[in-house]
C-alpha cells in the first residue's frame, strides 16, 4: 500500500479519531482477491459484500459534498462510530463493509428550485419532494457542476444530454470521469493535471475516510457512460482532444478546427473500435483511481462491485470491456455483477425473452476476459418475484402461476451455476464466482431445496460436448460495421452475439455448457490439461473469423456454426431429441452430469418427451444407474460400447439434473 501524501494524512487523522472499534481482518481470497469469492463454493452476495450503515446514506451528492452540510451523518462522531461498528461486524463476518454510488436522471434538475425548469416533466417535482433543492450537499454539488459548463457531457450534435430534456431546458448534469479538469478544479495533490474521475475519486474518499467502507457498488451514472451508447455522446472536445492525442490522429479531411457534429461523425464511422477502447480504459482509470484513493484513506484494499449488464459486446458500446479493465486495475480489486433479469414487472418477461438470454451476460463474459470475476444477480423466490409471474402468466391459476414460476426458477439457477469456462491457463472451471439470490440477495431458493445444495457442492471441472466459441476478433469487427451504418443517431446498433441468439442456439438443441474464447483458445488441447471440446460452435461469425483463428480451432475439434451442423457431427458426447435442451460435464469428482430441460416457456407449454444419447464415456460397459441429484429417483441404463441412449419425459417447463453411477 503506497503511503498516503499529505493531503490524506489530515483526513485520516480525522478518521482515525472516530474509530471505536478494532477492525478484523480485510476478507480477502488467498491469492489476494479481495472479496471472499469462490468458483468452487459459489457463495452468495451477502456474503461477499454488502452496505454498511450510513455508508452511503444518500444519492452521489451526499457524499461527494459532504463538508457543505453540518449535519450529514458524516460529521457526526456518534454516528460515525455506529458505522465503524457495523463495519467491524461485517469483516468479522467475513463480508467487505460497502457504499453505494448512485444517482437518478432527475436528480441535477430536481436539485434545483421548483419553477427553475419550465415544462419540466412531473417526475422531476416528485424527485424534488424528496427535499433535494433544500439540502446542502446537493446545492452544492448542483451549483458545483453548472459552474462548470465546459466540463458537460455532449452530444454528437454539441448539444447537451439527454436530447430529449433540452426542451424544458434540464440536462443530467453529469460529468464523464474521462474529462480533463483545469488544475484549479484538480484535487491538491494532482495540481499537474486530472480528470473529473481522478476529483471524483478524491471526493469520495473523504466520506470512506469516516465510515472505513472500501467496498464500492457503482450503479447508475457511476458504473458506466449513462443512458445511450458511444456513438450519441459523451463527445466533450476535452474528451476528443486527449483521444486525438492517445494515438488516432486527425484523417480523411476532419481536424480540431471541424464542426463537433463532423469530428463525431468521424470517429464512430472511421474508429469506433478505438473510440471505444479509450472509453473503457478511461473508465478502468476511474476505477483505478478509486481503489487508490479509497484505499489510501482506509487502509484497506478497495473493492469495485460494478453494475453490469445486456451483454459483453453491448457493455463495449457504454464505457465497459473487463479485457481493457484488467489492464488499467487489479481484477483482485475489480467485480462484476450482472443484471439480466428478465422475470420483472419492468422488463420484457419470460415469454417475450426467455430467462436463459441472462447468461449472455455473464457467461459470455466469464470466457472473453477469465481474469475478471463475474457474479449474477439472478431471479429468486420472493415477492417481486411472484408479482412479475402474475403479470406475464395472467391466463394461469394461481397454482400453474407457481408451478411455472418455479420451475424457471430452477432452470436458471441450474444452467448459471453450471456454465463453465477455460481461464487463461486452460482450466475448467464455473462462469460465476459469487450468485445473488435476486437484488442485495433479499431472495429465497428454500423452496427449491435440495436445488442451492446440489449446484454449489456440484463443481464442474471438464467439457463434456462441444464449446460457444467467442472472438474478440468477431465482436470488433461487427462493432465497427454497425456504427458505420448507424452512425451518431440515437439508434441500436446491433452487436456480436446477443442474448436472443444464444436462447435461440441453446433452445435448438445445441447442448452448450461450456464457453471459451480468444483468450483461453491457445491452452486448448495442449499438454495434460482435459479441457478440449467435442466440436466448436461459432455462431453470428459471418465469415469475419480470421483465418489464424478459424485454424488454431480446427486443430482441436470440428467448427460448426448451428445447432443443425452440431447434430449433423458423428461421435458427439451428448445428443438430444428434437425439443430437448440440455448439456453435460464431469464435476471435480469425476462424476457425469447431466442437465436436460423442456425449454418451453409460454403459457401453453405442454409436456415433452424424447431420447438421449451418450458416447465417448468413461464409464465401464454395463448396467448403470441415473440418478436424479433433486428428487432422488433413479432408472437403469445400459453402456454398451462406452455409449447409452436413454429415454426422458419431461413435465411442462421442466428441467432434470442427472448423474450416471455404477450399478
């Protein structure tokens, strides 16, 4: 830990005064994760991490501008000491004491007088009834902020963000972490020159020097560029200026004196890719800046919990690649917790987008960048929960409502603790080092039991099957074709393997488990390592694999492109009936599972029945049984010739966890 400059000596002297209780030690991994995480006992959320008391006790400008209000629970010694308190609790628990960084859309206008805004849409007086325009920190940090117009997101246009608040004359307020600050706005030790990340960082670690929380969970306008993607904004010519001169100069007849609407125009038709690419490494440097700042004030290793979702392709497009974050800061210091409910009252729902797109958050991410931890936020048993089943199963009793509901439940939780990726070294192991059991884990899986048991104790360790194939290669390339035809508007620009497309190629049968990308591909098949698919699929490549790629992947197994050419391949491990969706891997015991689900999640689901077939098994020829890991049943099934074929009924909605074991 580097020493604290003078600048941080008096603060910490500050702290150091309202400290009561001793701290535990700092929950950390053996090999310097900080964060109890584990890819073998898959712990849950709480017990990772969580908020501590008053560590956080308000939005963003409650903590950045603390010092403004006397009576914020900061400055106030015996609040501080409950805080230390809980904070002290929470590491002897083994959980790293945490703050939320969040704020709203409204907030920079509901910070402002009622009648400031004319036409201003009725939500941002709700927001403001929370009392916003009278507290000192946010008149503060509003003041703060329209004191400084040159440092204000902008758009491709040169106007201010979002679009749509310039009618009534609002705007977010928000500041790219990206922007260069002139030193007079630079905290007293970066007088040689910062960015609003940098300031922000040293803001922020004025308040953890009170409460010693150096757990961060980022959430909105903190955990990436807010509200639309890069091609809209944040083109601040201080933002563009530092971009100019990282190393992509001016071309084609565009230079610094162009109109911002033609340098825009620019940069997301000729370098996108690049744009992109000092977009992430700028927030990486924010985060960095954090865990120094955060740490230097408490003594302790920082922790970044960043708010992640949609998926890894589509997180490029809002400041967010975990390849460039590992670059820029420690991965032990470094979280990401991925948000794809789609069973929510607010979202598109089950029917519309079944719960298996979710994994094209984390699993996907999990094998393009292995050095990052990833978590899920996952849907559980509780009353929001319930809610959203009711809202999209309206046709449904209330018994086929909770017999639905569960049995997505299952499904979902099954197939996320189970996807399995190669790290850079070549092993096997889970996507997810940590799950939530819904939002700050307020969920329940009880009524699934023996179901948390069974997929934590269950840990896989080898392929059985083919493996999802990601490049890197691909994703940049469909980025850049995109932007080129979408150019500045505010429109989707379609990137590489979304979230429908892998439901699609899983639900078809393709019986994927197992993801691998660029970054592992060179470990595959070599030495004594045991992580080799059956067969590649690489689907959405549209011939844009690069050639180096498409061989290194052949030399190990045959490449496909669809679940139909993945069937259409001899000597697969797994294949399933038309209908079925499953897949299979060997747990760190050796033992075969098996997972096979009806993936049908419309109301009029039906139940299903099919074959399926097993060669190249371990397992001696004879008669063996299967056994069911959740309810316990079991049936015979011969191997002859180190292959089986069985057959299997399927309830509506279902999914069976099975294993073979000898007779």
């Amino acid at each position: 830990m580097c020493n604290p400059a003078a600048y941080w000596a008096a603060t910490l002297t500050v702290a150091a005064g309202l400290a009561t209780t001793a701290w535990a030690s700092e929950p950390m991994c053996p090999d310097g994760d900080v964060g109890d995480t584990s890819y073998t006992a898959l712990p849950f959320q709480s017990q990772v991490y969580n908020l501590c008391f008053n560590c956080s006790p308000g939005l963003e400008p409650a903590e950045l501008f603390f010092q403004e209000n006397p009576q914020s629970p900061f400055s106030n010694p015996s609040k501080m000491a409950q805080t230390r308190e809980d904070v002290a609790a929470k590491e002897k628990a083994g959980v790293v004491p945490s703050a939320g960084i969040q704020r709203w859309e409204a907030t920079f206008a509901a910070s402002f007088p009622k009648g400031t805004f004319v036409g201003e849409p009725d939500w941002v007086d709700a927001d403001r009834d929370k009392g916003f325009s009278q507290m000192p920190e946010f008149i503060a940090w509003r003041d703060w902020i329209a004191g400084h117009p040159e440092y204000a997101d902008m758009a491709a246009d040169g106007g201010t963000m979002p679009a749509a608040f310039r009618a009534w004359g609002g705007s977010w307020g928000h500041i790219s972490p990206l922007t260069p600050l002139d030193a007079k706005d630079c905290p007293p030790d970066r007088q040689a020159g910062c960015d609003w990340g940098d300031d922000y960082a040293a803001r922020w670690a004025l308040s953890s020097a009170r409460t010693g929380a150096y757990g961060l969970i980022l959430s909105d306008f903190s955990d990436s560029q807010p509200g639309f993607s890069s091609n809209v904004h944040d083109f601040n010519p201080r933002i563009i200026a530092t971009f100019i001169a990282s190393g992509t100069p001016y071309d084609g007849g565009v230079s610094a004196a162009s109109p911002l609407p033609d340098q825009a125009n620019w940069i997301v038709s000729s370098h996108f890719g690049q744009w992109n690419d000092f977009i992430a490494a700028g927030y990486a440097k924010f985060y960095a800046a954090l865990t120094a700042r955060v740490g230097a004030a408490t003594g302790r290793k920082a922790l970044i919990v960043d708010q992640c979702g949609l998926t890894p392709a589509a997180r490029r497009l809002f400041g967010t690649d975990a390849r460039i974050a590992a670059q820029h800061l420690s991965p032990h210091d470094y979280l990401c917790m991925w948000d794809g409910h789609v069973i929510q009252a607010d979202r598109a729902g089950p029917i519309e987008s079944p719960p298996i797109q979710e994994l094209a958050g984390f699993a996907l991410a999990a094998a393009r960048e292995p050095l990052i931890r990833n978590g899920a936020n996952l849907e559980a048993d509780d009353e929001p929960y319930w809610t959203a089943i009711g809202k999209f199963y309206p046709t449904l009793g209330p018994e086929d409502q909770r017999e639905v509901g569960q049995k997505l439940l299952k499904r979902l939780w099954v197939w996320s603790a189970w996807a399995h990726v190669a790290d850079r070294s070549g092993h096997v192991r889970r996507a997810i080092a940590f799950a939530s059991r819904d939002y700050w884990d307020g969920g329940s899986l009880a009524a699934l039991d023996p179901l948390s048991k069974v997929i934590r104790a269950t840990v896989p360790a080898r392929p059985f099957g083919p493996a999802l194939y990601y490049s890197v290669a691909v994703e940049r390339a469909v980025e850049q074709t995109a932007a080129r035809n979408i150019g500045t508007r505010d429109r989707e620009i379609p990137t590489y393997l979304p979230a429908a497309d892998l439901q699609t190629l899983i639900d078809s049968g393709a019986p994927v488990g197992y993801y691998v990308s660029d970054a592992a591909l060179a470990t595959i098949g070599k030495g004594s390592a045991r992580n080799a698919p059956s067969a590649w699929i690489v689907p959405g490549a549209g011939g844009l694999l690069p050639a180096a790629e498409q061989s290194a992947l052949q030399s190990v197994a045959p490449v496909v492109t669809s679940a139909d050419a993945l069937a259409a391949l001899p000597d697969q491990p797994l294949k399933l009936s038309k209908g079925l969706a499953g897949f299979g891997f060997y747990d760190a015991g050796g033992k075969l599972i098996l997972v096979v689900s009806n993936p049908a999640t419309r109301s009029d689901a039906q139940p299903i029945s099919g074959m399926v077939q097993l060669t190249n098994l371990e397992t001696a020829d004879g008669v063996h049984q299967l056994r069911n890991l959740l309810t316990g049943a079991s049936q015979p099934v011969t191997v002859s010739g180190h292959s089986a074929t069985f057959p299997i009924e399927l309830a509506r909605w279902d999914t069976v966890v099975l294993t073979l074991a000898q007779s």
